[in-house]
C-alpha cells in the first residue's frame, strides 16, 4: 500500500497570506489527524476528521481549519498567516480510532 | 493542561549497547501508548504500541515497558545500531473521552549512537 501522502512539500508565505496543506490517507483508512510540529512546542494536535466529520480538534485558533473529502483526502487551511505559524505539519491516518497513526512527510512552512 | 514525557533529552550509547528511553504521562485515564522514531526530514515511524491491560511487549529488538502504578512508559533497544540514531516520541490516548480520540505526544528524546 502507499504511504501517506503530503503536498506540497515546502511552503514559503508571507504574514497575512493563506495556505492550503493537501493529505492523502493510505486507502481505507478513514480516520485522518493533523499535527503540528515546532521545536519549542513538539507535537501539537490541530484536529482529526473521520467520515468528512471533524471528530476531534485541539487548542488552535480558529484561523487553523480543515476538511475531509468522500474519499477520505484531506486539507487543512491556515488563514491570515502569522510568523508563529511556521512550522512542520504532519498529517496521519488510520483505519479507525488514533491508534498507529500512519504519518506522512510533512509540509514545511515557513511565514516570512 | 495534557502533556506527555520530558523535555527534549539526549541519550548518547555506544553501538552495540543497550539504550533505554523513559518517557512519564499524565492520563491516567490512557488505555493506549505507542513509541515512534522520527528522522532528520521525515514524519515520525511507528515503532511499538502497548495497551494498558499489558506491562511489557516485544518486538524486533525492541521492548517497551509500561507501568501504570507511576504513570511511566521505557523504549528498550537491544544491541542499539547508528540506523536507531533518531528522536524518539511516546504517546498516549486518552481514550473516547472528554479528552477526545487523538495521540498526544511527549517532547521527545535524542539518541545518538556512537561507533
């Protein structure tokens, strides 16, 4: 099976720009969970989407959003960029319930 | 507020010795921990994952051990190669809960293996 896939790899913005960060599950999971890593903070959990649903999200603001697809791809949005935003963002699936999350490459960002 | 593990340590081991990662939680109420490896440039890799009904599980030259009594979860690697070199993550879930289905990681720890 393919791995979990990230797009676009790197990414450079501006402060106040908008990004959208693309993620491919492995086919048949339907569980997708968003991370975002940061040296001085780790693993952070944005949120996590299950049947186009987010079922679960962490302590980020509102400008950090996401979306599942039929076919379980998934997006995450990050409007109105700020410096502290750049970061690696890590997406993970798995077939049901965050157990093994399978994770991706990431996509670096870096707001400038 | 939820968190997992230690500050960001580093264990240095001379290859072909044993390491050992220590990792505490905070959830009592986790029913499910799991170790991952991360590389320089890549997501983390699953290594091992143990249920709370378990205090030990075995893998390919790996081991973890849980005990729940002091909240506190170790990684062992036997006979510890430069390929092992990497940051280590623990996590656990807090299970169905108000805590939500989510992973929730501890910062991490270097290992670094000298030849």
């Amino acid at each position: 099976k393919a791995g979990v896939t990230q797009t676009p790899r790197y990414l450079i913005k501006t402060r106040g720009q908008q990004v959208t960060l693309s993620c491919s599950p492995i086919s048949g999971h339907r569980s997708v969970s968003w991370y975002q890593q940061t040296p001085g903070q780790g693993l952070q959990f944005l949120f996590e989407y299950f049947s186009e649903t987010q079922r679960n999200k962490g302590n980020f603001p509102g400008r950090f959003s996401g979306r599942q697809f039929s076919n379980s791809r998934s997006e995450m949005n990050v409007s109105t960029l700020e410096l502290g935003d750049s970061a690696l963002y890590l997406c993970a699936s798995s077939p049901d319930r965050a157990e093994k999350l399978f994770f991706g490459s990431g996509t670096q960002l870096s707001v400038l | 507020g939820e968190s997992v593990g230690l500050h960001l340590p580093t264990l240095s081991v001379q290859e072909g010795d044993n390491s050992i990662i220590n990792c505490a939680y905070s959830n009592s109420a986790s029913d499910y921990f799991i170790w991952y490896k991360q590389e320089s440039g890549k997501g983390p890799q699953f290594i091992i994952d143990i249920r709370s009904n378990m205090d030990k599980r075995q893998g390919q030259r790996v081991t973890v051990l849980l005990n729940k009594t002091v909240k506190h979860l170790s990684l062992q690697i036997a006979a510890t190669q430069p390929g092992d070199s990497a940051v280590y993550f623990c996590a656990e879930n807090p299970g169905w809960g108000e805590y939500g289905n989510k992973l929730v990681f501890g910062a991490g720890t270097i290992l670094r293996v000298k030849s």
